[in-house]
C-alpha cells in the first residue's frame, strides 16, 4: 500500500511538471504564430542568404531558434522549427552551426526574390569569365562573410593560374585586381599576398569601405573568421575605430599595395582574356578581377523639393558634433533610427523621426527596443505614416496621414537606403539572376547527416 501511495505522488508530481512543461510550449507555439503572422505582413520573404530548414531531419530540439542574434527569424511551430521572419536574417549562419543533425544549411533566395541579384557560381564567378563579385553586392551580409569569400575567391583564382601553368609576365598585366578595399576587398588583398600573386587594389573613397562611413562608436557584429595574414579572429563583437585599427595593423605588416581616390566607369574583357578596367585617373590591365563594391552605392534620394540644400545629410559620422539643434531624420531602417539614438543623446537637440509605414518593421531587435524606450520616456518624436514635403531653411513641412505640418528644423539626415551598382554590372555584362538551391541544401543537409552517421558508427564499432 505505501509503494501504491508513493507511486501515486510520484505521478502527481511528474504530471504537475508535465503540464507546466505543454503549457509552455503552447505558449511558445503561439509566440512564434503571432511573429509568423507580423512576418507576413512586413515581409516578401528572404531577401538575401536564410536557413533552409529540411523537415525531414529536423528534431525539433529549438536550438536555432535560441541562437540567432538577430531575434525572432526562426520560431517552433507544430514542433518543428520553420522562418517566421525571414526579412531579418543577415546571414549570421549560428543557426546551421548550432543544429545538432544537419538540418539546416545557409541558402541564397529563391529566384523571384534575387531576380536583381547578379548571378554566381558556388565560386562567386560571374557571368564573365575571371570576373567575381564577393562581398554584400552578391547579397551576402556580414563581414565574416565577406572575409571568407574574399579569401575563397583568391583560392580559386591562384589556382587556376597555377592549373594553366606559369604565364609569362607581361608588363603592366596584374594577375589580379581588386575593386574595393572593404571587408572582401582586404580579405582578397592580402590572400593575394599570401599566394604570391601579382595584385593591386583599387578604391573609390577610403579603406574600409562601407565600415569606414559608419557612425563613430558603432558596435560591429562579427563572428570568428580566418583572417588571412593574421589566423583566427575570434572578437565577436567591437567598436567601428577598433576594426578599423585592426586592419590597419595587418595591413601595414603585409605592405598592401592600394591605391585610393580610383572611381571605375569601366571593365572590359579582350579577345585575349585579359581585363581592361578604366578608373576615372588610370587604366588598368588584369588577367582576373574581383569586384567587392559593396551593396550601397549612391545615396537614395528623396526628390523632395530644398533637398539640394546643405542642411540636408545622407551619412551620420559624428553625432556629437551636433548639439542644441532641431534635427529630423528620415526613414526606418537600422541606419536611421541608430542615427536618431545617437542625436538625441546629444546635450539640448530636439529629433523627431520621419518614417512612411505605420510601425518599424525591419530594424534589429535590439534597436526596436531601444527606440521603443526612447519613445516612451518621449525623448524621440516618431512620426509614422509620414513623408517630408518640402524642405525649407529653416523648418521642414511633412505630410503626416494626410496633413501637413510645419517645424522647425536646423537639420536634416535622410536614410532611404542606396541605389545598388546595377546599371554598371550590367553594362560590364555581368548577368542577373540567382540559382534556387532549395534543392542543392536539401541534398547537402542530407549529405552531411549521412557522412555523421557513418562516422558515428564507424567510432562505435570494435576494433579487430
């Protein structure tokens, strides 16, 4: 009779732990349909590189989920893990590391999404022949992606150099030239230095890249990487100036052959296969070349009217060189609402935020919360639904659902995004339009848990 009773408290116990644990998940499930339902009202799907997750070997364990840095772009629903936003990801890849199975594998968007994407190899080969694209523009985010394909890239090109034997040298003929000194531009320079290529990069403004215009203090993302010239590069996260001072350091230890101030208008590829790359100073010859532009290009203008006047900024560099002043700024991305925290931190500035949809949408999750807090201690002005009209001296007129209102205003900052170097890669004959590997990271995923199990088994077995 007491085995009877304590195994019947016993049962209490397990089923009162049990129901906790159902009501749990339940909660979770409904967490992550509320976010799939906001993912479908905010998004059209994933835009660049995202998680395809197979089905077939996910177990359900939630670990994705629980790893990626950007929030909530991966939820468990019916228990299985599924993308509820795909819009956020950018590429972090933490996701398929952290899968125990192999279920998940980093893929580029379906062709509909990247039809304004340049087409690539696995080898970030163009359409033309010894001509890559590496870096954001081939719609990759992240520098530790960046890295690796600027690295990759080298890779394959010194060895097909060495494939179609030692080319006698012909003066003024690169064996490689970069265009872009960002984060791939970098990684591929001193690859080049690694393998002994004769290599010369070249660069529109200053080393650095996109990195280089970002806000003073700015907190940079990154993952460990394999750094050429350097090894592991394990910081997971540091300032703007400290990357920045960090490259300088390798960059300066390997003699890196740059040479700044180098606007490409043109790269044309001979009957002999050698490029010729025109800049607006020089002309350039190369038997391959690596294009790491980056994704921005120029500034998205507004065409509002006073737009031409010097109040009006399309980059925030130092936040603390403004105080006491009214400043707006326009847009809803991660761009415009770090710029607006950072401005209104600044001793005396009014800023009131100009921004056409009815929420934020597309920012990360730690900027959402950050504003949210601004917003609700009334520190920041927000205006959704709202687009400037005209801007004037000193005031600015904005069309807030439909009526107009003037303030005054000393500054103004617009983040509308940039217009992508397209109509360049397509005048160099570069072809647009991605692959749908769906299918190919199905295989893999497949691929690699099969190679694990094998091993796995192989490990296990008795030695003879």
């Amino acid at each position: 009779m007491d085995t009877l009773i304590t195994y019947g408290i016993g049962g209490v116990i397990c089923l009162f732990f049990l129901m906790g644990y159902l009501k749990s998940l339940k909660k979770k499930e409904a967490r992550a349909r509320e976010a799939a339902e906001k993912g479908k009202l905010f998004s059209e799907g994933p835009k660049a590189q995202h998680p395809h997750i197979d089905n077939n070997y996910c177990i359900g364990c939630g670990t994705c989920t629980s790893v990626c840095p950007e929030g909530d772009v991966l939820a468990m629903i019916g228990g299985k893990a599924v993308i509820v936003n795909g819009h956020k990801c950018i590429g972090h890849g933490l996701c398929a590391d952290a899968c125990p199975v192999g279920a998940i594998t980093m893929v580029m968007a379906s062709p509909s999404m990247a039809a304004d994407m340049p087409y690539l190899t696995p080898e970030y080969e163009t359409t033309v022949p010894n001509l890559f694209i590496v870096g954001e523009l081939g719609g990759l985010a992240l520098i530790k992606n960046a890295v690796n394909q600027g690295r990759d890239c080298v890779d394959t090109i010194a060895a097909r150099l060495k494939a179609n034997g030692a080319a006698q040298p012909v003066p003024g003929v690169h064996d490689l030239l970069v265009i872009g000194a960002g984060p791939a531009g970098i990684s591929a320079s001193l690859r080049a230095i690694e393998n002994k290529l004769n290599y010369l990069t070249i660069e529109r403004d200053e080393i650095g890249g996109t990195v280089a215009k970002y806000p003073r203090q700015k907190l940079v993302m990154t993952s460990p990487v394999e750094f050429p010239m350097y090894g592991k590069f394990k910081k997971m996260q540091l300032s703007k100036e400290n990357l920045l001072a960090f490259w300088d350091m390798i960059l300066n230890r390997a003699d890196f052959n740059v040479s700044t101030g180098e606007k490409v208008e043109d790269v044309k590829r001979g009957e002999d296969g050698i490029f010729n790359v025109t800049t607006v100073n020089n002309q350039y010859r190369a038997r391959a070349v690596i294009l790491a532009l980056g994704k921005a290009g120029e500034p998205r203008k507004l065409g509002v009217k006073g737009e031409e006047l010097p109040k009006v900024m399309y980059r925030l560099i130092e936040a603390d060189h403004y105080i006491n002043k009214k400043i707006l700024v326009v847009g809803g991305g991660d761009s415009a609402v770090e710029a607006a925290m950072g401005l209104v931190c600044q001793t005396g500035n009014q800023v009131t935020v100009s921004y056409r949809s009815e929420r934020f949408s597309r920012i990360k999750e730690r900027n959402a919360n950050r504003i949210e807090d601004f917003m609700r201690s009334g520190k920041l002005k927000v205006l959704f639904n709202s687009n400037p009209v005209e801007f004037k001296a000193e005031s600015v007129i904005i069309d807030v659902n439909g009526s107009k209102q003037e303030i005054a205003n000393d500054f103004v900052w617009i983040f509308a995004g940039g217009t992508p170097p397209n109509g360049f890669l397509k005048k160099i004959g570069v072809g647009f339009g991605a692959r749908d590997l769906t299918i190919e990271a199905s295989k893999e995923a497949k691929n690699a848990a099969a190679e694990r199990k094998q091993l796995a088994q192989a490990a296990a077995a008795p030695s003879r």
